[in-house]
C-alpha cells in the first residue's frame, strides 16, 4: 500500500506521474516568466461578456456558482449565469436539443458521462484540445494530463489522446456504514452467535457483506441495539428503477466482481491513449455471477426498489432506515450535515470503506463540455480552466466539491475526513477504473437497465437479461 502520494516511484503509477507532473510544472515555472501569463491579462479582450453554465443542483455545482460570484467575475468581469436542474431527466435533453440545434444557449455544460462519446463523434463540443494549445488561454502552469486522476480524465473528458472537456469532479463508488449500530455490544454478540465471526464493520467480502445486510433487517417492533424500531430497518438498498441510476448500481456488483463494462477498462497509468473500444462484457459469466447476488439482496432492501433511484437510497439513509449502501463522493456532505437541510439522524456516526470483492470501482465523473455552438468559447474556456486550478479546487473541495485532482485529495487540510480517506485509499490502491464510452453508451445504458429492471421483476433471469441486453447492444455498436 502506498503511504504517500508522492512518496513511491518505480511501480508506483501514482508516484511515477506525479513525479512528471511536478518536473513538468517546476519547468513551465523555470522557463516561463510568472508575468508571461495571467488570467487578469488573459481575460481583459472578453471583460464584459456574460457566460452560461448549466448543471446539476448538487455540492458541486452550488460550491462552482458561489466561487466564480465572489472571486472569478471580480478577476475578470466575466459574469457566469447558472441554469441548475437534474441532469439526468430534463436538462440532458435540453443541453443536447441545443447542441443539435446550434441555438448557443449555453457556454457550459455538465455533460454525464454516458453522453460523452456521443458529443464527441457528433462535434458537439468544442475540443478544448484546440483551446490548451491557445497560448494567449492556456495557463501554462496547468496540464490536465498530469492534474486529473488518470481514470476520471478518461472516463470524462478524452478520446484518441485528446482531451474534448475538464472533469468536473471525482466520484468514485464506495460504502458508508452506521458505525453507532455497528459498535452496539448486542448486536455484535448476537451476529457472532449467528454466523460465528465478529460483527465486520467493513465487510470485506460479498459473502460478509449478505450475512450483514440479512442481520441488520428487521421489521417494525423488533430490537435494534437494544431499542424497538418504529419502522421496518433494512440492510441495505439498491436502485432498480428505469433510470440510470440502475447501472450504475449493476457496474458497482459487476466491478466488485472483478468484471467490466466494457473489454479495455481498467485502471490507467495515463490517460493519453485511453480508447473508448472493446467489446460488450457484462454478459460474461463474472457479470452473470455479480447480477445474481445483486438479486440474491432483494429480501434485505425497502421494498420499493423497482422504483428506486439513488435519491431513494439516499433518502432511508439519511432517515435512519439503512444500516450500510452504497454512495457517492458528492453524497457525502448531505450525509455528514447535521442540521435539517442535511441528515441530523447519522451525521457522525458514519464509516466509510471500500466496494466488498475485488475494491475495484468507476473513476465516474460528468465533464465540462463546451458547446460547438457556443458564442463564447474563449471566456468559458477561461472560467473553466481557473476552476480547475489547484487553488481553486482546493478551497472547494472546502465547500462542497468532489476534486478531479489528485493534489487536491492529498492536501493536509482534508486529513482525518472519511470520505476524502476512502477516496486517496482507492487512488493510493490502483482500485479505479477507466470505462469507455463510445457514442452508443446512452443507447446500450437504456437497453441494460430495461434488462435489469426485468430481471428484478422476476420476468426474466440474471443470465436471460445481460445476454439479451448485451446481444442488442452489440448491435448498437456496430450501428454507431
């Protein structure tokens, strides 16, 4: 296990480029007078000029807003304005309505990861390849592919070697627990008298993690360290509703499987290179294996789940109704807020640890696109790379923010806090994944959570809905 960061070279990947980082930016400073270049300088031919951004009411986006008001339109006289609303239902459709279109409504998007591949292949976005290589709009002292951690930037933002966006943030897959339930001495006498070993309270296998998840579930009445619930008390709870929250769910069974979406995917040692090719391989027989212990969890979740999307999830266990699942990083500051805009029920009584099986897990995160069709390519361009420097992100990651960028993670400033531990663990670790994104994705994502969806009806089985899921996006692919 990696100790530091930046303390390993050689077989570290992690210590390796960020060694080059650090060489390649000490030259940039040594080459470059610090005068040479500024955002204040850089940014005086578009003083003025209104730029529109459009994304997710989340952490992030909320911590992005309240900087570039308070600190970037100061700096630059560049005023951003902020369209915010859930990206995954209406807003895609617009963003993407206006891409086809070429209305220019917006000058920023948060794009989802399953539409980058589309926007790419359609040019739909503006390269920001072409912008980095602007010397009068590139910050020297900036170079993504040394900034980012390697899978997010890949996963988000690049194609063929080229980067076509930024990251917009790092939010990899992992389980929080309520550690107050977990330390109860009753509890933990009765799961040993029941399954013969100490109560885990970071499950390390999939088999621990079902044995905890079938404890922990009882109905309204029954005890729970000691004290009847009002309510029925589950295990833990997934997302099988028609909504992409579902496959993302599968990708964390299948991942912690030791499976992959896609052949190719995998941790990287770069991003440069990265394909988005491969073919289909969540019909193999490990994806087949993870979807069947996924349905094996039903009789220990909210029987809602057909019906589920990970606002729900989030929802019970903010509520106090979960004992363990499965968050994000951009999740986390809801889940520690005690006051009532946050979760006061578990606020400090949480743990977090990593994906039961193999640790392995997405290095998801949306990306900042700009738009072909954008009138203001060259001040957003400008927004985006400031919010991407070191400074910048290190005083959101503060307030709010999921950082994309492996320095940031590391800093002294955030030590001690759960959920940054668990993210620098999986870094440190090798236990992100890059998964490609060719311009079918949104259509095969659709076909596989229909698929699953199914199976978690019961109208089909777990083999029965991958093969007919992968046999159909197969044909996706060879159409795009």
């Amino acid at each position: 296990m990696r100790t530091n960061i930046w303390g390993r070279a050689g077989r570290s990947r992690i210590g390796r480029f960020a060694a080059a980082g650090a060489l390649a930016a000490a030259a940039a400073l040594w080459t470059i007078p610090a005068s040479a270049w500024s955002l204040e300088e850089a940014a005086k031919p578009y003083a003025g000029a209104t730029i529109k951004c459009v994304g997710d009411g989340y952490s992030p986006f909320l911590a992005y807003q309240k900087l570039a008001a308070e600190k970037f339109t100061p700096m630059t006289g560049i005023t951003v304005e902020w369209e915010v609303g859930d990206v995954g239902a209406a807003l895609r459709q617009k963003m993407t309505a206006d891409a086809i279109n070429k209305t220019g409504v917006y000058d920023c998007v948060e794009l989802p990861s399953l539409d980058v591949g589309l926007w790419i292949a359609q040019g739909f976005a503006k390269p920001i390849y072409e912008l980095l290589a602007d010397e009068k709009l590139h910050d020297p002292t900036f170079d993504p592919w040394t900034a980012y951690v390697p899978e997010t930037l890949a996963f988000s933002s690049t194609e063929n070697g080229k980067i076509y966006g930024l990251p917009y943030h790092f939010i990899p897959r992992f389980m929080v627990v309520r550690t107050d339930i977990a330390s109860c001495p009753t509890e933990q006498a009765n799961f040993k008298a029941k399954f013969g070993y100490d109560l885990p309270l970071k499950p390390a296998t999939w088999e621990q993690f079902k044995d905890v998840a079938q404890f922990f579930t009882r109905k309204a009445g029954e005890n729970l360290c000691d004290q009847p619930v009002a309510e029925d008390f589950y295990g833990t709870a997934v997302s099988m509703k028609r909504h992409w929250a579902t496959q993302y769910d599968f990708e964390l069974f299948l991942n912690g499987f030791g499976g992959y979406f896609f052949e190719g995917d995998g941790p990287l040692d770069t991003a440069e290179g990265f394909k988005s090719g491969g073919d289909i391989a969540f019909d193999s027989p490990t994806a087949i294996k993870a979807m069947e212990y996924w349905l094996s969890l039903l009789p220990f979740v909210p029987p809602g789940y057909l019906e589920y999307t990970w606002d729900n999830t989030y929802a019970d266990m903010c509520q106090g109704r979960v004992y363990t699942y499965a968050t994000w990083g951009d999740t986390t500051p809801f889940l520690e807020t005690a006051s009532d805009d946050g979760c006061p029920k578990i606020a400090g009584k949480l743990t977090y640890y990593p994906v039961p099986g193999t640790n392995m897990t997405g290095g998801e995160g949306q990306a900042w696109m700009i738009p072909s069709s954008s009138k203001n390519q060259e001040a957003t361009f400008l927004f985006l790379q400031w919010l991407a420097s070191f400074e910048v992100q290190k005083e959101c990651q503060k307030i709010g923010c999921t950082t994309p960028r492996k320095d940031v993670w590391f800093e002294k400033d955030f030590d001690g806090i759960g959920a940054v531990e668990i993210t620098r663990w999986l870094i440190e670790n090798d236990k992100v994944i890059a998964r490609g994104h060719p311009p079918a994705l949104s259509e095969i994502s659709t076909i596989l959570i229909d698929a699953i969806h199914s199976a978690g009806m019961e109208e089909k089985s777990a083999e029965e809905a991958l093969k007919e899921a992968a046999e159909k996006s197969r044909a996706a692919l060879s159409q795009q």
